[in-house]
C-alpha cells in the first residue's frame, strides 16, 4: 500500500490522483491533501479521503473548513494552512509518496522539503524544476529519492529510458502538438486574439498552460526540466512537432534506435505510471491501435515561435535565467489574457526581463524565490514600459 | 572482446554482421564461419578474417577452399563442411556469440547445438523459431541461454519490452510493409505477375522473402516467431500495416502505455544491438528525425492476405502446423516463381497442406526435419495436382 500526499488535491492532476486512487484501493491510500483555496471541493475531499492531514491557502479557510469538519461529525483530519501547513501535509511520516501538483511558493518549498524527508516524488509541477531544479535535483541524488515526472512528455521520455542505460542516451526528442497558430502566417500573429489562443488542439488545460502551448513557452519549460530530470545538456534536448500528440516523447539512443511512447491523451496514465513505478498496473486506459492511421511530425519554427529560442538561451544559463524565463512568461501571460498586451508581446517581454537577468545561481529555495520576485518586478516594469499606451 | 561465429557469412546477414565486426575491431572477433556455396566469397572472407573454423556446404567445395588456402599460404584455419561442419563453427569452445543466419537443415541442427552448449544466439533464422521454436527455447531456458532476435520487428519488440516487466505485455504489435499489393484491388490479384511480387517498396531483400511480403507469409512466420521469442499466445500478437516501415514494431502495456521502437530500414542496426547486448554501442546509423513526416498505419486486410489468417491458425496449433506453413510456403513460392502457379496458388497451397497435418508436437530436431521433409512432399502433391495444367 502506498500511501500518498497530494499537493494541489483540487486541480486538475490532484483530481485525476484522485480518481485513480479511487480505482486502486488496494494498492494507493490517501494520507494528506494540500487543497489551496476551493474550500467546497476541499470538504468534499475530506468527507470522501479523510486524510490525516489537510492543508488550505490561509487560516481563514482552515477555520472554515475545520467548522465544517466538525459540524459533519469529522474527527481525526488536522487541519493546518499556508507553506507550513503544504510542507506538513508533504512530509507526513507515513507518506511514501508525494505528488507535487502546485504551482508556486508553496508548491516548491514543500517538494523540496518532501525530497529532503525521502518521499518519492511524482512531479506534475514544471515549474519547481524549472525555477529550482538545480537544487531539488542535488537534493535528490543526496537523499537517494526518485523524482517521477508526472506530465506526458517527461513521462514518456522516463519510459523509453528505460530501454537502454542513461549513458547510452544520445539525445532526446519532445513532442509539441504546436499549438493554434502552428500553420497561422506570420503576418497574422499581430492579430491573435485572447479567445483564439485558448483553442489548444488537442489537450484542455488551465488557462495560463494553454497560451504557453500556444507560444511554445510551455514546450520551452519543458526542455529545462527534461535537463534537469534526466541531467542532459540543452543540446541534447530537440522539440518535433507533433499535431496528434499521439506520441509523447521519444529517446534516441547512441546505437542510432529511438524509442517512443504512444497512448491515449489522459493524465491518469501518467499519474498511474509514477504511483505504481516500477511496476505497471493493468487499467482501461486502451489506446487503440486500430484507431491509429497517420502520425505526422514537422520540425518546429523558430521564428513563428521565438519563446522556444528563448527557452534555449534560458536552459544554457540556467539559474537566474531559468527562474527569470517561468515568472516573465507567468505576468506576461496574465497580461495577455488581460487584454493589456498582444500575443507577440509575450515573448517580447521574456526576452527583455531575460537580457537584464544576470547569470547566478541560487542555492536555496528562498534565493530561487527572491529571483522569482525580482524577475517578475522586471517583468512588470517592462509591460508598463512597453505596453502603458494600451493599458491607458 | 567477444567472440562470434557466423553461420551464414556470404548472405546478407552474414555480410552485414562482419560489416559491424569491421566497424569494431575492440569489441568484436570472428571466430569461426559457415559459408555454404560460395567458394569465391568464403576464400576471400578467410583471407580477411582467419576465422580458426571455415564450414563450407560440401567436402569437394571444403577441399576446393582448403587447396586455395594453403596455395596463399594460410595456415589455422580449419577447413569443414556440411551439416557436422556447421555445428563445429557453431559450437567452437573459444565462441561467445552465434549469428544464426542459415535457412534449412544446417542451420536448425547448428542453432540447437550452440544453445546446448551455451552460446548467446543472435536469431536471424526466422525459420528455426517457426519448426523448430518450441525446441530451442525450452533448450535456451534449460542452459539459461539468450536468444536476441536480429530481424528488425523481434529485435524492436525486445527494445520496447526492456521498458517494462515480461508479466505487464499485454500484446505486442508487429508492423508490416504490406508489400507490393497493400492498395491492390482484390479483384485483381489474380494477374499479379512474378516481376510485381518482386518490387518490395521499402526493403531490399532475398527473392523467396520478398514474395513472403507480398503474401504477408513473412509477417505469419513472425507471429510465430514472436509466439515463442516472447511466450505470448498468438491472441496477443497483433499486425498493424505501416508501408513506411519506420516504427518496426510496439509492444503494449497493461496500463495502456504502447512503446514503438524507430530507426533506419538498416540490418546492421539490429545486429549491433544483438552483438552488443545488454550494452548500447555507439554507430553513425542515424535516424534523421527531422526527415520524419507522416507515418500512416492502417489494420491488415485478412481478405486480401489470407497467408495472415493461415499463420495465425498454425501458431494456435503449432508443432506441425507451423514447420508445415513454413514448408509449403517454400515450395509454394518456388512454384510461383517458376511461373507454375499463381501468385493466390501460394495460400491455397499452404491452406491445403495445414489441412491435412496432423497435431504433432516434435520433441527433436530430427523429428522436426522429418515433418519438414512430409510438408514439403504434401506441398509438391498438392502442386502437380492442382496446377498440372499450368506445368503442362
């Protein structure tokens, strides 16, 4: 039995953990559940998992959640809040295994501490590999803890390493589905609109990843991440355009094979695969072959989508320029889906908060915190700077 | 430094395995070689390799080869011949590794002798796991030997299965040109000409597995092989027609994770995988990923290549049936390339002969070779009766 802290329970990875711990409860039990602000899903949660330990955004909520608890007759869910409370939650001693499924400060100060108190690790977080995976990974390999990555790519690119040994490993390659505007002009760029940015092709996400697959910023983060999980240089992490994202990822070994990962477009799968890791368990999760009729794949265009030159340039630096690339994009993207600034400015402003980065490298979580701030003040001057006109 | 007997040397295998043992001299040593027929390309095969044992098919071609080497004053290297010959290269103390690349009686007794004497197999003999699967792998488990499949399909099928335990297959997928004929009205299968079975779209390959292509025979042989290479039941051994011949086959998870192993159409990939197995090797034999396009991939048509439905009842039964597919096929397709039947007489013929063997199970390789020798003779029967007047 497994026993299984969630980080981020009302999300959509946290979610999908959810329901398939629901469909193994002979192998996955919940022990805790860090469920951010959504009071109502939070109580829902606790009725149904009754976990040991519940953490919320702040004290208010805990209060309001606690009240509920106990009018309901609930005993022995503690409740606790904040970073604290989300580390609490993550290092529980009877928890063997932590998904990391928050976005933020809290999200990353409790993977790290999880990591440090020797949980196995199922990472849906990018961004806590993104902004701190330099010291999340050393972290790691100190504590012996395997960090299992939980989103498709990364996760495929796990499985197909597993055909050869990591030294054998020439390159690897991730799919991006291309977003929108993979076949849009160039010329028509200047005219993308908010709602045609959130048409993604293939997968239904959050707000925030949908515009980043829609840049390829999110392909970008990526490539930082697949660095850092599966310690490989920049250059050995290639981007092919895939429409169908039917195939996950590939690895290409130095003997000149590739393997590739192929199934159906649901986390759960992923999720089950980092849960049950090393062993594979049976689930409905069929990918038909006989559906399957044509894979097509296409170099990316690095001009139609300069974030991924950017996230490149980002991943040789590393450190600051990595924390600096994620917080950019994030007050970019917000801005955007504000309508403050075009689609074109978002790359616009990464680069610029990036030219003004300067090459450190953080040694603590908190450094990599006062980096994202920093960062994201940059950001934000750039945008009043650049974009004032439109906003007034 | 491992050292490597090849049975087979002058055919394609033959030629691309000693290609490899050139390309590395550091890890690889030829040990011994059967050579067949073709004196000329024996003699020249001694002059570069001194190989301590060299099989020919005969004692006049042996003492034809021995007369040359001593005229060019080689001297240790041990001239052989015939089916005793071939077993001795095999079976040599000093061999580490045997490249099974001969079709028929030599080939099957020499396989079988290496495996009980506990050398590494590399199988490119497809035909040895079809007649005789049930013999050599029980011998393999027995002496806890390797057999590494060298053909393209298997040896992609043992890549992917490295990603996962034996127990958590649920199918594997062989991908299959489809041949010549894949787009080819039924209707007009009856004028198919020996020129049109002959032009295989993607692999340049011997005449009698070219028209196996073409009847998808050659993809039944494999089921068979797969079968008894991985101990699945026929049920868990699917087809899927890929004319790119890019992804040379998937294996399938129980939780629904499919792995696909790609690489260029080159045997020497394989057979470096095989020779170097549990290890991956550095080669220039590069997949340009950037030239991928479109892979298409479709469900076979049991109506148009009735060879599949054939093999897939001779792997059910297996024993008899399967030495008999593989017999009458051979002498099928002799006929058919002879112009003495027609190229849907291959199928008929084969459906015929199954009919009429019996549920035996061999227990040796002489009782294989007897069955052998009755599925050829009921394949001839079969012949002059039906296509007499053709002959005529």
């Amino acid at each position: 039995m497994k026993r299984i802290a969630i980080l981020g329970s009302t999300g959509s990875i946290g979610q999908s953990t959810l329901s398939i711990v629901e469909s193994y409860p002979e192998r996955f039990a919940v022990s805790s559940l860090a469920a951010g602000r959504n009071l109502d899903a939070a109580h829902t949660q606790c009725m149904r998992w009754r976990p040991t330990v519940v953490s919320l955004a702040n004290e208010e909520l805990a209060a309001d959640l606690q009240r509920r608890l106990r009018r309901d007759g609930v005993s022995g869910t503690e409740v606790v809040w904040g970073t604290e409370g989300t580390v609490r939650a993550a290092t529980l001693p009877k928890v063997d295994f932590v998904v990391s499924a928050i976005v933020g400060v809290a999200g990353l100060q409790a993977t790290y501490e999880a990591v440090r108190a020797g949980k196995t690790i199922g990472l849906a977080n990018k961004e806590a590999m993104v902004a701190a995976g330099e010291i999340l990974t050393a972290a790691a390999r100190e504590k012996n803890v395997a960090l299992l990555p939980i989103d498709s790519e990364h996760n495929a690119v796990h499985q197909c390493m597993r055909a050869g040994r990591r030294s054998e490993v020439r390159q690897i390659w991730l799919t991006a589905s291309g977003g929108p505007f993979r076949t849009l002009p160039l010329s028509e760029f200047d005219k993308i609109t908010v709602e045609q940015a959130l048409r993604h092709p293939t997968w239904v996400m959050g707000r925030r990843i949908t515009i980043d697959s829609a840049t390829l910023l999110n392909k970008g983060l990526e490539i930082i991440e697949a660095c850092r999980l599966f310690n490989l240089p920049p250059s050995a992490v290639k981007v092919t355009v895939h429409p169908q994202s039917t195939v996950h990822s590939l690895v290409e070994y130095v003997d000149g094979s590739l393997l590739a990962q192929i199934s159906v477009t649901d986390m759960r799968l992923p999720i089950l695969y980092a849960l049950s890791y090393p062993e594979r368990v049976e689930s409905d999760l069929r990918f038909d072959m006989e559906t399957l009729s044509d894979l097509h794949f296409e170099a990316p265009d690095f001009q139609r989508f300069p974030c991924l030159r950017l996230a490149y340039e980002a991943a040789e630096k590393g450190g600051a320029h990595a924390i600096a690339l994620n917080a950019a994009d994030e007050v970019a993207v917000a801005a955007f889906l504000e309508r403050v600034i075009p689609f074109r400015g978002i790359p616009a402003t990464i680069e610029e908060v990036l030219e003004t980065t300067s090459e450190t490298h953080p040694a603590t979580i908190q450094e990599v915190l006062a980096l994202d701030c920093e960062a994201r003040e940059g950001a934000r001057e750039v945008l009043s700077r650049r974009f004032a006109a439109r906003r007034g």
